[in-house]
C-alpha cells in the first residue's frame, strides 16, 4: 500500500463500519407505524441513484485531470485532485447508508431499505483507488 493511499483506505474501513453500525441500528430501532408516501421514497431512492452517478463522473472528472508533467511542487496539486475525487465517492457510498436510515425512520418498506444498505457496502467493499498520479510521474 502506498502511502497517499493509505489514508484512503482508513476513510475506507470507518466508512463500512458506520454503514454497519446504522444498519444495526435500524435493525433496532422500529418507526411510528405511519408510511411514507410512495412518492417521497421513490424521490429519494432517485436522488440517491443520482448522487452515486453523479459521484462516479466526479471521480473521472478528477482522476482524468490534466496529468502533463508538473514541477514537483504542482504534483500536490494533483494529488489533491486525486484524493478529494476518492473521498467523494466514498463520502458518498456512505451518504447512501445514510439515505436508507431516513427512509426507515419515514416507515418506507424494508425491502427498499436493505438494498440500500446493501449497495452502500458493496459500493465501499469494491472501491479501489488506482495508481496514485504522484507514481506515475
């Protein structure tokens, strides 16, 4: 492991296990027995599926910057564009997690709720980070 990754997959570890302790906790927690309107949880589940796209093209949009050859000093700058690109799409694999949690406490059906906590995990569990810009220059 490199060492501009490591950080990386710390973020990467406390993010999966948040994602199982909310999910713990919604396992415990029951909500008032009111449900939410069809149309506010599809919304979000829209929203959400929105989100992880919309983070995917993010990551490329960082991953594919310029990588000319820069001065030394400028390559932290890439780097950064790196890192922050990954802690996005972790920021939001976990956001997912959390999504389902609302969708819970809203009383919206557990079935929607559990493929959400399962997609946050398998989005966390299968992230991988690359080759850091910083080694292949």
């Amino acid at each position: 492991m490199s060492k501009p990754e490591r950080p990386l997959r710390y973020i990467q570890i406390f993010c999966i296990l948040s994602t199982l302790m909310i999910a713990d906790v919604t396992r415990k927690i029951r909500p008032q027995q009111h449900s939410a309107a069809s149309s506010l949880q599809w919304i979000i589940f829209g929203f959400v599926v929105a989100m992880v796209l919309c983070s995917f093209f993010l990551q490329w949009f960082f991953r594919y910057f310029p990588s000319r050859s820069f001065p030394p000093w400028k390559n932290s700058i890439v780097l950064g564009y790196w890192m922050m690109g990954h802690i996005l799409r972790l920021a939001t694999a976990q956001s997912v997690a959390l999504f389902a949690f609302v969708l819970h406490m809203f009383g919206c059906s557990a079935a929607l709720v559990y493929v959400l906590y399962g997609s946050s995990l398998l989005l966390l569990l299968f992230w991988q980070p690359g080759v850091c810009p910083a080694q292949e220059n």
